[in-house]
C-alpha cells in the first residue's frame, strides 16, 4: 500500500506517499494513484515526507492523475519534497501541473 489518508476535512484530502515507488512496484502505485477522485472540486494534498526514491514513470502516473483531478474541478497539491526530489519536479516541468510547496521535508531515519 503506497497511499495512506491522514486528514480529511469535506473536500480536503491529505494523502501520504508511504514508500518509494520505483519500477518493480509501480503497477500497484499506478492502481492506488488512479483511485484518487477530488470530491466537489476539492483538493488532494500528496505529502512526500519520508520519500527518497520516485522513478520518472511515477512522474508519469503522477502528471495523468494530476490532469484528471483538475480536469474535473479539483486541486493537487504536493508537499514535503526532499530537494532531490524538487529537482526532478522541476527539470520534468510537473512543477508546472500541481501546486508544489515548499515546506521543510524531514529525512528517513536509517
């Protein structure tokens, strides 16, 4: 299980990422993923606390669910990113698709 919801409050949903999504785990990311429905064009807020890893075709499944919410009045936001993964947000532009914020991300104890 990848998503894991954290708050909920009418139409605000905080949905944690609980792993790294990498290539051999992607197909049960992309199922859980394309699950996620904004509810009254509310908003879905995916927290990246604790994620250290995201493979490009996660960007990929991330950039179609994005769409697909906002495409049916609904918001995606994304927050706690590491500054790796930041990067990856930007150079792939998906920081042009969802709302990134930029909040202190806090690293995975070893």
């Amino acid at each position: 299980m990848f998503l894991q919801t954290m708050a909920q409050d009418g139409s605000f949903h905080e949905i944690w990422i609980t792993k790294d999504v990498l290539p051999e785990n992607l197909p049960a990311f992309k199922a859980e993923m394309y699950a996620l429905k904004a509810q009254d064009g509310g908003e879905i807020r995916l927290n990246f606390e604790g994620v250290d890893q995201f493979c490009s075709w996660a960007l990929g499944v991330l950039a179609v669910v994005a769409r697909r919410i906002q495409d049916a009045g609904g918001e995606i936001t994304v927050s706690r990113l590491s500054p790796n993964l930041q990067r990856i947000f930007m150079y792939a532009r998906l920081d042009r698709s969802v709302d990134v914020i930029k909040d202190r991300h806090v690293e995975r104890a070893a």
